[in-house]
C-alpha cells in the first residue's frame, strides 16, 4: 500500500513540473510571437507608402476601364451566344424523342400524345431557362460596367 501511495506522489510531482514547464513554453511561445509581430512592422505600419502615385496611375488609367467594359460586352456576348446554342439543342432534342415516339406507334396512342405534350413542355421550359439565364448574364454585364464607370468617377476620368 505504502508503494502505491509513493508511486502516485511521484506522478503528482511529475505532473505539477510538466504543467508548470508548459505553462512557460506558452509564456515563451505566446512573447515571441508578440515581438515578431511588432517587429515586422504591423503596428507601426507606414500607410503613406501605399498612396504611391505609381498605383493611382495605373488605378485611374480610363483605358483600361474601357478594355473591361469591352471585355465584359464580349464575354456577355458570347455567354448569350452560347445559351441560345444550347436552348435550340434542347428543343431540337425534345422533337426528336416525340418524332421517335411517333414513329414507334402507329396510331395515336397515349404514350404518342404525352411525349408530344412532354416535348411542348420541354421547348417552353427552354425558352424560359434561356431568357432567364440571358437576363442574368445582361445584369451581370451591367453590373461590371457600372463598377467600372463608379471607379472612374472616383479617380475623375
């Protein structure tokens, strides 16, 4: 019993000096991170610097304002070009599976009549899809070119 009450005092003393060792790495760890974060500056930060009349040129410059909007009217064009593909392929598909279905039955069966009314379906939801899409893509559009005209108006060009 006796050897047990000493083997648990050894732990307890043990314990008690790795809880105060690593209190102290914390204390050490936490400091020197501390000074290094001071050291670098990020207190004592020079903002003047960033007001570099270098940046604001290249910032204010109106032509590349203008490369944006272009490039973004271009890009819109062709997002729309390619919706557009897509939807025709949407329909062209549509009336291609209800001119199978018809070909299989001769008469006008009720898996006839669905499948036309499923390629109605599917031609309308295109064209919706398609508007939608193309309405999203002309706001985005407008969006970019107003962020552009705002930031000119900013820099007076």
């Amino acid at each position: 019993m006796s050897y047990l009450l000493l083997y648990s005092m050894k732990l307890n003393y043990f314990t008690k000096r790795l809880s105060t060792l690593g209190r102290l790495i914390a204390a050490t760890v936490l400091c020197v991170c501390a000074m290094a974060f001071v050291w670098s500056g990020a207190f004592f930060s020079n903002t003047a610097a960033m007001a570099s009349p270098a940046v604001n040129s290249m910032a204010a410059e109106s032509d590349a304002g203008d490369k944006v909007q272009e490039k973004a009217s271009k890009d819109a064009g062709r997002a729309k070009n390619f919706i557009r593909d897509t939807e025709e392929k949407v329909k062209e598909t549509a009336k291609t599976n209800a001119s199978k279905v018809d070909r299989a039955s001769e008469d006008g069966s009720v898996v006839e009549r669905k499948a036309k009314k499923d390629a109605a379906t599917i031609e309308k939801r295109a064209s919706e899809d398609s508007a939608r899409t193309q309405k999203a893509v002309d706001n985005t559009k407008n969006a970019v070119e107003s962020a552009v005209d705002s930031i000119k108006g900013v820099f007076g060009k």
